[in-house]
C-alpha cells in the first residue's frame, strides 16, 4: 500500500493509447503536429495567450523556466523550503549560470506580500548587492498548502511595483484546482511562466513549461536544445501532455488523488501538521508507530524524528486509503 510519492504513481491508461497513437513516422524534435498543439491547448486551458514547451522532469521544467527570467548576475526569491531550494541538486544555480537564490519565510512553505517584501527591503539598490529579478511560488506548496487567488493577487501586485517577473512551481498544479475548485487562470493569477506538472497527474515521462509571453517562449526553446532536452522524438511528450489535457482528465486525477488524502486526513485528527488541502498528508508519529504502519505494508516517507508523509495519487486505491486511516485511528 503505497504512499511514498505520488512520483510512483502508474502511467494513466489514457496516457498509454496517446503513446500508442503517437506510435507512427512524424517529423522530429517538436515540429510534429502533436507538439504543434500544445499552444492552443494551453491557451484554452488558461483562457489567454500561451506557449508551452514539453521536457522530461520537474527540475527541467522549473529550472528552464527560472534561466529564462533571471540572468545570471541576478537571483530568484523563492521559500525556504521551495523545492527548487531543497530537492534540485543545485539545478537551478547550474541552469541559471550562477544566479543567486534568496530565501524568505512563510507559513505553510508559501510566501506571501507580507514575508516578501522584508527581504527585498533589506537588498540594497547597487551593484554590491545581487538584486531579485523574479519571484518563484509553489502551487500546491512543499506542505500542500494552496494559494489562494487573493493571495496571488497581493504577490502579483507586489512584483509589478518592483519590476519582478513570476514563476510557479505547478507540480501538484492540478490538486491546488481541485482543491480550490477555481479556473486554472484563478489558480495561477498573474504568472509569466508555470511548470505544469503532469508526471505526478498520470504521465510517463512528461512536463510542459508554460509560457505568457511568446518571447520568453522562444528564449527558452533555444535554452532547451542547449541544455539538451530537446528531444528528437517529442511527439511523444506532447502526446502524453495532450491525453491529460483532454477532457479535463488531468483535474479527474487531482481530484481523486485529493479525495483519497482527505479520507486519510479524517482519521488522523490532532496527528495534522498541516491541513490538507492537496495530496500530502503529514502526521505526528513516533518511531515507533511509524514501524508498526510500515510493518501493516504501509510505504510513505519519514519527515522528521517526529513525523511522516503520506502522499496521494490519481491511482491511489480506495481500499488503501481507507486501510491506512482505520490503521492511523488505531494507533
């Protein structure tokens, strides 16, 4: 009974017939009619002009997005505990040729206007200081915690006043929609770029970068082929991102995924360190009841001496979130 991470997940049944379909003689890298696509696909999607690019991870999707918003004399604003901060390897400095990371507080591992504004009051305007270029947000957060489209609001409204351009970091993208039961324009307000996940919503091996500028657009194809994930047969990553996109099988998947971490949340009482409001549960738990969970064929992660992750999935079985919250209510 897994709960590892939703990284673990199996590839959506949709997803493999689009593979299968995409499976014939087409024109390479992404002039094919399949990659072709993906701009009007995105444009519907979010109700205003874009262009999306496929690559292959999350750290490439987020990671090329950043080094097309902060030069390499500049830095990127982003939580304490953003994903691009604790779990890329460094990708991000790598892709951005040294560009520095700053890093603020916030509840929930959101930022907010309020937690923002202190650290770029405190960088000094001269070339002695490295000055913020772009800010990055988390949707759903490391915590999987949801910004709301107010909040969004209040952190556009701040980065226009300081010139700062806005990335999102939308690996769970489609669980913080399903919780907030908004548009997906909604949920990522003013962006100039969204990593929009799909690996974790059902794909194989697939992302897109989202772009709302056509220039940046074509900035970032050139900084793709450079760092050489520009691949001959792209095709099959556009194909994989189209199947999700299709019929709102991706906000299906969000949706059933978070389905199953509330019923685990419902039993776990005053074990939450964070309400939940995606897929990610974490609990209190002691050593011990961590070894008695696993021992009862329950897989998730430890976080902490005191505590331990539990992460949902669109594949996620009914049966086993249910065994897991009777399991957690007994302990």
């Amino acid at each position: 009974m897994q709960f590892l991470s939703d990284n673990a997940a199996s590839v959506h049944p949709q997803v493999w017939e689009a593979l299968h379909r995409a499976d014939c003689a087409d024109t390479p890298y992404d002039t094919d009619a399949l990659s072709r696509r993906l701009d009007a696909a995105f444009s519907d999607l979010f109700g205003r002009e874009a262009c999306a690019l496929w690559v292959a991870t999350g750290t490439a999707a987020n990671c090329l997005a950043l080094a097309t918003l902060v030069p390499p004399h500049g830095a990127l604003l982003c939580h304490r505990e953003a994903h691009i901060e604790t779990d890329e390897g460094g990708a991000p400095g790598f892709y951005l040729h040294g560009a520095k990371l700053v890093l603020a507080p916030g509840e929930g591992a959101k930022l907010s206007s309020g937690t923002i504004r202190p650290v770029l009051d405190s960088i000094r305007n001269d070339v002695h200081q490295v000055q913020v270029h772009a800010l990055s947000l988390t949707q759903a957060s490391e915590y999987g915690r949801c910004y709301r489209p107010a909040e969004l609001a209040a952190i556009a409204g701040l980065a226009c006043e300081r010139g700062l351009a806005i990335h999102m970091d939308g690996a769970r993208f489609g669980n913080a929609v399903a919780f907030l039961q908004c548009t997906p324009a909604e949920a990522c307000g003013a962006v100039d770029a969204l990593s929009f996940g799909c690996v974790k919503n059902g794909a194989m091996n697939a992302e897109a970068v989202v772009f709302f500028d056509p220039a940046l657009a074509d900035l970032a194809r050139h900084r793709r082929k450079r760092a050489g994930h520009l691949q001959s047969k792209g095709r099959y990553l556009a194909a994989q991102v189209l199947a999700l996109l299709e019929g709102d099988l991706w906000l299906a998947n969000a949706r059933a995924a978070n389905a199953a971490a509330a019923e685990i949340a419902g039993a776990a009482a005053d074990r939450l360190l964070h309400p939940v409001e995606a897929n990610e549960v974490f609990l209190r738990c002691t050593a011990a009841e961590r070894q008695a969970l696993r021992a009862r064929g329950f897989g998730f992660y430890d976080w902490g001496p005191d505590a331990a992750r539990f992460v949902t999935a669109w594949d996620t079985r009914p049966d086993d979130a249910r065994a897991l919250a009777r399991a957690l209510a007994a302990l």
